[in-house]
C-alpha cells in the first residue's frame, strides 16, 4: 500500500510539476518572511476570477464542438499539402488568441495527428506539431486574454488597451509571416482528406450562453464589468445549466498562480533578493525576462518580475517572445510535446530536435525586431 501511494503521489507531481514547484518556491520564501496578514494582498484576485470565467467558458465552447468543425470545412476535400499545413499551423496561432496558447494546442494538435494519418503523411508530424506549438506561443502574445501571463500583466499594470496591442501586434504579424512562410515549405502535392465522422455543432443552447459570457469575459478583462460581477454571473449559469464544466478548469494552473504571488511577494520583502532582481530589470527589462522565461517558464517569470519594475513593455515581450527556447519555456510546449509521444511511431529525439531548430530561428528573429522597432 505505501509503495501504492508514493506512486501516486510521483504521478500527481509528474502531471502537476509546475504546481509542486511554485508550492515549493512558497513554502521556501515563507521561511524568510513568515505568514502574516500581507499575504492576502499579494493575490491578485482578479487575474484568478478571469482565468477562472475564460477556461470555463472555453471548455463549454470546446464542448459544442465549434473548434472541431471549424477545422473540418477548413480541410475537407481535395486540397493541395501546402494548404493543409498552411491551415493546420495558422488554426492554433489565430484561435489562441481567444482561447489560450494551451486550449489551442490542446485541441488542434490531435486533429492534426488525425489529418495526417488519414492522407499517410505521419512522417510531416514533427514538423507540423513543432510549428503548431510555435504558431499557439506567438499567436496568444497579441491580446490581453491569449495567454496567462498577458492577462496576469495586462491587470497588474493598467495597461491601456492601445498601448497593449501598439507593443504585441508588430511581433504578432512578424510571426504570422514567418509562420505562413514556414508552412508553406512541404512538398506541392495533392491530398483527399475523408474524416471518418462528420462533426456537427452540438448543444446550441449552451454554445449561445458561452458566446454571451464569454463576451462579457471581454468586457470584464477590458475593465468595462466588474470582475466579481462576471464571476457570480458565470457560476450561476455553470451551476444551474453545465455543472460538469466546473471540473474542466484548470485548477492546478489557479493554484499555481496563488503560489507564485505569495513566492513573489515574499521575494520583495527580502532585501538582498529585491536589489537584484530590480537591478537586473533596470539594466534590460526584456533580457532579463526573457532569459528568466527559459529556466522557469514564462508564466511565473511574469509574476516574479514585476514586483520589481515598472517597464511594464520590456516584461511584456520579454514573456512573450520567451515563450520560444527551451522546451519548458512554456507550459503550452511541454502540452504539444505529450500529446505528440502519444502518436503511433512518435520520435522524440527528432521532435525536440526539430522544436529547438524552430524556435531558435523564431526567437532570433523576434528578439531583433523587438529591439529594432518597439524597444
């Protein structure tokens, strides 16, 4: 029984790494400032509501299988390769704009998995996965809901909302050139694509609630509804028409984001910690969140460092176009890499190999353009 248990608990800390590491980095800066009233005003509360109400409300929307047939009157029929990988890359960069790096991969990955052994083009997998991944990381940077860390900084910060897009949307269509540009580089041949099964949307009544809350997530995340607003209103209607979508969130990415503000808080009130990390983000704001994205992710890099500035555009697209690198960069990249060993015949050597090649070559490219034009 108890080797029962240390395996399980090996399973929860394998699946949930993040998690375990952000509850340990708090408990550990807990030993240099002892719990205490301050620790309730660490949490950013509106940050946890919203992600809350949008991976919800995304959930149910997943669930009336409006992704799924998007992405079939996309491909079905004769159609030529380079649109197929055309399509297939762009689907995650434009929808992670709305629906999150991770929920885009999370559902567009298998589908292309499925595409391509329906057409026997398995062997284009790594390729196409590695690009997707790439394609959901810079697609989400060009709004304030496409991934958590925007969302987190754009509510930190006050941004407002032209200077946001002013700062991400020349990188975001640097990105979509590149990547259209990269997808396009398949051998020009001709492909039948026949799905087994027609998808159809489904639950047309909770597809037209999710449209509505997920507007009036919208609203709320560009400061127009109150946020705890948003959140009885998204409870009430989870609880009364689709309870089971409350077990679809996330939690473990919530909790994670309660451990590093507690973490980041405590950081701030130690002096030595605190005089490094605002000296390192006043030589290079950008560097220094890049470089802090690629040893512990970009989402706790986000929340770390900005106790610790005010140059809320450097720690922006430092975060962002950290998400390219390492393969922990970016909790999104570790989800592609899963799903894909999870196809038959997968090559993990190879695809990591091919992931490091894309996003060094992604992450030159951007760093040049942030410095030569936004920075």
């Amino acid at each position: 029984m108890e080797r029962t248990f240390l395996q399980k608990c090996a399973a929860v800390m394998k699946q949930e790494a993040v998690s375990c590491i952000a509850l340990a980095c708090a408990l550990i800066s807990m030993v240099f400032v002892p719990p205490n009233a301050d620790y309730v005003s660490y949490i950013d509360f509106r940050v946890l509501a919203l992600l809350f109400c949008l991976m919800a409300v995304v959930a149910g929307l997943q669930d009336c299988g409006v992704f799924a047939v998007l992405a079939q009157k996309l491909l079905s029929g004769r159609r030529r390769m380079r649109f197929i990988s055309l399509v297939l890359v762009l689907l995650p960069f434009f929808t992670s704009m709305l629906i999150t790096n991770d929920v885009a991969l999370i559902t567009f990955v298998p589908f292309t998995l499925l595409v391509l052994g329906l057409v026997g083009r398995m062997e284009r997998a790594v390729y196409l996965v590695a690009l997707q991944t790439v394609a959901a990381n810079l697609g989400s940077m060009a709004t304030p809901v496409g991934n958590p860390q925007n969302l987190y900084l754009y509510s930190a910060f006050q941004i407002p909302a032209w200077d946001f897009f002013a700062a991400t949307l020349p990188l975001t269509l640097v990105s979509l050139i590149g990547l259209a540009a990269a997808a396009v580089c398949v051998r020009p041949e001709g492909i039948e694509v026949r799905f087994p099964e027609r998808q159809r949307l489904r639950k047309p009544r909770q597809l037209g609630m999710m449209g509505l809350l997920f507007a009036l997530c919208l609203l709320s995340v560009f400061h127009a509804l109150h946020y705890a607003v948003l959140l009885a209103v998204v409870l009430f209607c989870l609880i009364l028409f689709a309870r089971r979508l409350l077990a679809r969130v996330d939690y473990g990415l919530l909790f994670t984001f309660v451990c590093f503000f507690i973490f980041a808080g405590n950081i701030g009130n130690i002096p030595a910690v605190k005089a490094l990390l605002s000296d390192l983000m006043a030589a290079n704001g950008f560097l220094t969140a890049l470089g802090a994205s690629q040893l512990i992710s970009n989402v706790p890099a986000a929340v770390l460092l900005s106790g610790f500035t005010a140059d809320w555009r450097g720690l922006l697209l430092g975060t962002d176009v950290g998400a390219l690198g390492t393969l922990i960069a970016s909790l999104a990249s570790l989800i592609s890499f899963r799903l894909y060993l999870r196809s038959e015949g997968a090559k993990p050597l190879r695809y990591l190999g091919v992931f490091t090649l894309v996003n060094i070559v992604g992450l030159a490219v951007l760093i040049g353009v942030s410095f030569l034009f936004i920075l």
